[in-house]
C-alpha cells in the first residue's frame, strides 16, 4: 500500500480524535497541508484532541493490507467524487472489495430492523429489480430491510455496498457473516472508522450520512417516526438527493416513518419504476441550501468542529457553483461564463458533464437551465 509522507499524514490526522471534516480542511488549508498541520496540531487543536499515533496507523494499515482491503482518502482522485464534494464527507475509507463499485450510480435502500415478512420480502424484490437494472443497491448491513436489501441484489447478481458503523473488520450482526462475505465478493463492505474498530451508538448516524451521500437517492421502507433510518432521509434532504418512500398501513407504526416522509414532498414508491424513472447517473452537484426541516425530533450531531481561525465558508467546486447558477429558466453561455468565471470551453464540458448525468438541458436555442 503506497503510503507516502504526506498521505501518512493526512491519515493520522484522519485518526486523531475529535478532529471531523471541516476542521480538517481548514487546518490544511491554514497550515498548506496535511504534513505541516500535522506538525502544527498542538497549536490548533482543542483541548482533549489526541493526536493518532505512527504506531497506531501504521498497525491499521498492515491489517488492512493483510485482508486485501483499500484505503481512500479524502483529495485523491480514487474517492468516490460524489462523496467527495460534500462538507462533511469522511477523510478516509477503508474498503474491503471493489472500489470500484463505489463509484457506480447507487440507490439507498434503509428501513427498521424490525421489519415485518411482508416488509422484507417487497424490499428484498424491489432491490433485486434495481440490481437487475444495473443500480448497486447501498444499505447498512444491519438486521431487517438491510440485509433484505443486501440480498435482493445479490440475488440479480448484481453490486450492492455495506456501509459498516465500526471497522470493516467488525462483524455486525454476527448473523451476517455469510452475506457480508459475499458482499465482498460482489461489491464492498466500507467504512469511515478504524480496523479494528467496535460500533458504538453515536456511530451509526455518522454511518447514515456515508450511505446518503454516496447514493443518488434513499429509499425508506418500514420505519417507524423515529427510526435511525430517517437520518439517511435527513441528510439525502441535506445534500439534494432525491428521497423515496414505500407507503404502509397507519396502523402499523413501521409505516410512520415513510408515511411522514410522502405527507412532506418524498415520491411515493410502488414499485421499481418509481425510482428508474429519470434516475440520473449520479446525484446533482452539492449546492448548501437553507436548513431543512428536521425529520427527527432531535439531530444527532455529525462532528465536533475543530477551532480554527478561519471562519469562511468552504468553497463549492467549480461543478456545484455552475449548477447553482442554473435555474427553471435557460440562460445563455455567455452569462454564465461572466458568473461563474470559468473559460467557455470549461464552462461547456461541465455542462455536457451534467446533461448526460440528467441533470441539466441544452435548448434548440442553445441556452441551459436544469433538469
């Protein structure tokens, strides 16, 4: 595994506890890099923030190399780029698997682990008829719509990806050792987290937002109002990806949490069609839009800010600041390119990059707007 002086430092940070996302982007960027925030941590990092040791990193990469496994981090060209561009997208993943599957366009499919039969039995088909269009269905890995999820699109003989709470090495629920195999064989098992590593509660949330931000768009199936399962639905809401529910009945509490999501703007999911229909390669461009309404009574929080002196705003990528611009309404080529301060020809590629995506359309006239 290349393990370069930079690369190495950049994950200890990655490992060093508390030290989230958006404080490290800032500190690289205040400091020039990874290397020199690293050799700078006791000036910005906040009491209680340790430090990961060389020794510590270097034994979670033997591991991860003894098991054939992978090791992206966040800024390199191999991490998933429809992860990549999110502001709380996770600074390293390990993956046991294809990486390649990673970038792939992916559906989520989430709901209770208390699922009933019926349950599980329309969302195990439902995922086999997403693999069987060429979707990689992403879940969980975790007992009831997960696992039927996971085993709908193995049973097309399609991809499907396990995005694990604790290190990918943790076998959870024990019950799933032979799907997770097999996941691995016909997909990925990935994870933000260290070998080694045992779930805990408060990672499970962290593990939702991975599953968002990699995938076109969530399903829900059975989920009760206040379902973990939700805050996928959250952050798919938070990120601009589309969300999908399956309706249950009223009298059964694993159907409030999608019967809330379709009372407030999610598309209703009767079958496989719902979701194919004008399903774009990958998610639009990541755009910060205004709070959303909160799905659950209280957020779990994603990350502890690092205290850094700069107090901007991280910068959109010249792909999200183009899709911003465009609206409803076709704007010409020459107004966009005065916005946005990219060349034409730059500007061009963008756009034909998002219109074979789905997400933006060419007029006769030549002027461009969205969808």
């Amino acid at each position: 595994m290349d393990m370069s002086p930079a690369r190495f430092a950049r994950l200890r940070l990655a490992r060093s506890g508390g030290v989230g996302p958006v404080g490290y982007r800032k500190a690289v960027a205040k400091y020039g890099g990874a290397e020199a925030a690293l050799a700078a941590f006791g000036q910005w990092a906040r009491k209680g923030q340790a430090l990961a040791t060389e020794d510590r990193v270097r034994r979670e990469l033997e591991q991860l190399e003894r098991a054939g496994g992978t090791l992206l981090l966040w800024g390199e060209d191999d991490y998933p780029a429809q992860l990549a561009e999110l502001p709380d997208a996770p600074l390293a993943l390990s993956v046991l698997g294809d990486v390649r599957h990673l970038h792939a366009r992916q559906v989520a499919l989430v709901g209770n682990r208390n699922a009933s039969a019926a349950g599980l039995t329309w969302s195990r088909d439902l995922a086999t008829a997403l693999a069987g269009a060429g979707v990689v269905v992403t879940s969980g890995l975790a007992r009831g719509i997960d696992t039927a999820a996971h085993e709908g699109a193995l049973r097309a003989g399609g991809a499907t990806v396990a995005v694990v709470a604790g290190g990918v090495d943790h076998i959870y629920p024990p019950e799933n050792a032979k799907l997770r195999a097999a996941i691995i064989a016909n997909g990925a098992v990935i994870s933000e987290q260290a070998w080694g590593m045992a779930p805990t509660a408060q990672m499970f949330p962290r593990r939702n937002r991975i599953i968002a931000g990699l995938s076109v768009g969530v399903a829900v199936s059975e989920a009760t109002r206040h379902s973990g399962s939700l805050i996928s639905a959250q952050c798919a809401l938070d990120y601009g990806r589309e969300v999908w529910a399956v309706p249950g009945s009223p009298s059964d509490p694993r159907a409030g949490g999608p019967n809330w999501l379709l009372k407030n703007g999610a598309t209703l999911v009767e079958g496989v069609a719902d979701i194919l229909a004008e399903l774009p390669t990958r998610p639009a461009p990541y755009v910060a839009r205004a709070v959303q309404p909160a799905l659950l009574e209280e957020r779990h929080m994603l990350e502890d800010e690092v205290e850094i002196d700069e107090t901007a705003p991280l910068p959109a990528s010249p792909r999200a600041a183009v899709y911003e611009l465009l609206g409803p309404t076709p704007v010409e080529v020459d107004t966009l390119v005065r916005q946005c301060g990219l060349r034409e020809h730059e500007l061009t590629t963008l756009l034909v990059e998002l219109e074979m995506e789905g997400h933006t359309t060419r007029e006769a006239d030549g002027r461009w707007r969205r969808g």
